[in-house]
C-alpha cells in the first residue's frame, strides 16, 4: 500500500480548514479525499483579532490554540469518515496552523493549533510547525509551497508560473534556472474585507460586484505606492501589514468614490501586482496556472489575461491538482518530507542559509 498523508491548511482568509488525503508514489500525487471544514464564526473573529495586536493576547492565544486544533481535528475525523480510512493508515498529518502573526524582519512567524492535541484527539503523528526552522536560519518562513510545486509541477521545457491566490497572493517561477518565488502581496483579502463590510457576503462571487464598476485609476496609483511592491524578494507578507486600516487610511483622500469603484480597484490592484512581478521576475515563462480561492474570481482572470497578453492563464487543474487543494497537499507533502529526513524548503524562495528538513513530529 503506498503511503497515505493528510494535509491541512487555513490561510489569511480564516474561513475554513481544508483537508486533503493524499497517495503519494515518488514525485506525482493523487488527492483521494478532500474537505472544506468551515470555522465557527466566534473563532473566526477571536483569529482575525489575534493577528493585530490588542487586549488581553495571551489569553485569547491560549484560548484559540485548542480551540482551532480540535476544528482541525474534526476536519481530520470527516475525512477518514468519508474516505473511510482508519488513523493507522496514515502515515501523518501535515498541519500548517493558523498564522496569527507573520513579521520575519523582527526574526518571528506564529502559527497556533495545538499538534499534540490534533496527535492526541486523532490518533495520528502530526508534523506541525514548520515556519519557524527556516526563519530561524535566516530564512523569510515563506513561501513554502514552491518547494512543492518545483516536485510536482516542473516540467522540463516549459516555464510555468503557478500563482496561489489566497488572502495574499504568492508565485513560484519553475524554469530552467532555480526555482523562485515570492508574495506579490493582497490576494482575496482586501476584496473580501471590502465585500463583507458593504454587501454582508464574505466574498465577491466571481467577482461580479467588481466587474460591475471602473477602475479608478488614481487610487490604483496611490495604493501601488505601498513600499513592500517595490521591494525585491525574497520577501512575504500578511494581514500584518495588508490590512482593513491599511486600505481605510489610503481612501481617506477618495471619498467620492463608490464602494463599487473601490471594490473595483482593489480587485485591479491584486491583478496589476501578480502581472507586474510576472513581467519583471518570469518574462520569458509563458504558462500561468492560477490556485486558490481567486481562481474561481472570473474578473481578476479576466484582467490578468487582459495584462499578460503574451502568457497562457489557466488553474493547476490543467496539471492535475484542483486549485482548492494545492496548499494542502504541500502541507500533506511537507509533512513526507520530514518524515523522509528531507528538506522542505527552498532557500533561493526564502532567503535561508540553507536547505533545512522543517517542522516537528508529534508521534500518535
């Protein structure tokens, strides 16, 4: 029997936990099961409250910690129900946590959901916590999924750019030189905050709502004026800085503008980043494969084709890989590295001193 994994993921979007089992033989896998475990709403607010600093930290911290890991166990359970598998069949589980706060420049990343609870309400090892070794070696602790990508996406002849689009946006740039990758910086998260607060959605379906209206152009210009855009990689980012108080204090000068409009923009801004890190860092890659929840968002692919003329755009499922479960499956990959006493990083994406096998292993 070849070996079975489960990964599980929750980014900067705080909406749910996704589960993927996944059988791995050398370098291709194949996602057996797979799961979307909502997060309860009283959770979700405590996250997106901890990931800013305010009151009463380590309380709420040591609070949420549990809390999440039994979500993530319940996501776990699901899974083998549905997939009807038991613990003892499975080699590990690779969790990523829940970043509630990412400042690699202070020399610190944090990620919560207690492993050993996981391990412990489970029955299965855990590997967790595998920001931390790569910042600790000097590394950004982000991105990790171009590891990943590299094993299972690379193909020789042909440069392709695989573009995650969560709450923040990341690429990885498979060619013949080494592999890169960065964050290009928002995602989803400044659209969806945006959408929640004047529709009462979470998100912009298809982004319908942005397609609704212009962009304008003067505020697109005074939010591509943010320092991190112009900063070379290795670099990566978060709610820390991309954030509601971030884009309130920068429409301060466009009150005139309609909601519409801004959602409009900002779904502009995450297009224009992505396409101008693409042109700068990949011009001669051609093949653009698009995962994460911004996949499904018909306006930004609209306009990053609009944008890369010269590019092909199209989702990871052209390569075998579903665009909602790619960041698991990295995680469920991550995990069999370190198992394997093998490196899950790549110090050219991360700015490492070097390849570092991550994580720490919670036995069942």
């Amino acid at each position: 029997m070849k070996p079975l994994f489960i990964g599980l993921m929750s980014g900067t979007s705080l909406d749910a936990v996704d589960a993927v089992l996944v059988e791995f033989e050398g370098a291709s896998c194949r996602i057996l099961t797979a799961r979307s475990h909502p997060l309860p709403e009283q959770l979700r607010q405590t996250l997106t409250e901890l990931t800013l600093p305010g009151d009463n930290e380590i309380e709420k911290l040591a609070e949420a910690d549990p809390a999440f890991a039994r979500e993530c166990a319940g996501a776990v359970q699901s899974l083998l129900e549905a997939s009807q598998q038991k613990p003892e069949n499975i080699a590990a589980i690779g969790s990523h946590g829940q970043t509630i706060r990412h400042r690699p420049g202070q020399g610190y990343t944090l990620q919560i959901g207690d492993p050993s609870l996981i391990a412990e309400l489970t029955n299965t090892t855990v590997v967790a916590d595998f920001r931390r070794r790569d910042i600790a070696a000097g590394g950004q602790g982000a991105p990790l999924v171009p590891a990943f990508h590299q094993s299972v996406f690379h193909q020789s002849g042909e440069g392709r750019i695989i573009v995650n689009i969560g709450g923040m946006a990341n690429l990885t740039i498979l060619d013949e030189q080494p592999v890169r990758g960065f964050d290009t910086g928002p995602g989803n998260i400044l659209m969806d905050q945006w959408c929640q607060r004047h529709t009462g959605q979470p998100y912009d379906s298809n982004g319908q709502w942005a397609e609704s209206a212009s962009v304008d152009q003067p505020l697109l210009e005074h939010l591509l004026k943010e320092a991190y855009f112009h900063q070379l990689p290795p670099k990566s980012t978060g709610r820390e800085l991309f954030n509601r108080q971030w884009l309130d204090n920068r429409l301060e000068q466009f009150p005139h503008l309609s909601p519409a409009q801004v959602q409009s923009t900002l779904c502009q801004l995450t297009a224009s980043t992505i396409a101008h890190d693409i042109s700068q860092f990949a011009p001669d890659s051609q093949a653009v494969y698009l995962c994460g929840g911004g996949a499904h968002n018909q306006t930004l692919t609209k306009r990053l084709r609009q944008q890369l003329p010269d590019h092909s755009v199209s989702t990871t499922e052209a390569l075998g890989i579903h665009p909602d479960w790619v960041e698991a499956v990295a995680f469920a990959w991550l995990a069999r590295q370190t198992l394997l006493g093998l490196p899950g990083n790549q110090p050219e994406v991360t700015g490492a001193a070097g390849p570092r096998i991550l994580g720490a292993i919670y036995p069942a």
